[in-house]
C-alpha cells in the first residue's frame, strides 16, 4: 500500500508510506521513494532480511504500529537486493510499538537507531 502526503501550510513533503506483511515479499522489499515503512503484524510475524530501491541519502522510518505479534529486523540476511545492517550485529526483534530509523548509501541500509 503506497500514499503521498503534501503538506501546503509548511511547504513540506513526505514520501511514500509502504506497508510490509507476513505475505511478504520479505528479502526484497520495495521502499523506492517510501520514507516509512509500516509493519502490519496484526495477523503474524513480520521479518524483512533486506530492502530494494533504496538510494543514497534515503531515510527511511520502520515501524511496528500495533502490538499484536513482533516485528523482526535481519542483520545481514545476504537474500534482499539491499542488506540491513543493524547496531547490534544481530537480528532485531520489537514485540510491542516502535521501530528503527535506517539510511541507505545506495547499496545497503544502516540503522542509525531503535
């Protein structure tokens, strides 16, 4: 699901908001122009082990809106076009709300906090 927010009053623009389920796909998903990506764990898990069309100096905003089930980062999962690559080393797991804060470089994605 894809939505673009203009705001006229402040003059600014948000991109894209994208949702990621447990239907996936979970290796490759696309955030091309998506400043949030919205987890939908309301029915199952949700992982994403990497991200596709991302580009140099791109945020991007993940986040777990509901506190049914986990949200699940992989660190390095080598299957997406894209790499997460996480503060802990390790993969990431949010149960309740919250998120991370990512950039990318154009090839990977780094988070710059939880």
């Amino acid at each position: 699901t894809r939505s673009k927010e203009v705001s006229s009053g402040m003059k600014t623009m948000a991109g894209a908001v994208v949702t990621a389920s447990s239907a996936g796909p979970t290796d490759n998903v696309s955030v091309t122009g998506a400043t949030v990506l919205k987890m939908d764990t309301s029915s199952n898990n949700v992982t994403i082990g990497g991200l596709a069309g991302g580009v140099a100096g791109q945020l991007l905003f993940v986040v777990k809106t509901n506190t049914s089930n986990s949200a699940i980062l992989e660190n390095i999962e080598g299957g997406g076009s894209q790499d997460i690559k996480l503060l802990s080393g390790a993969d990431e797991t949010i149960t309740t709300f919250g998120g991370w804060m990512l950039v990318c470089d154009g090839s990977n994605w780094f988070a710059l906090g939880k």
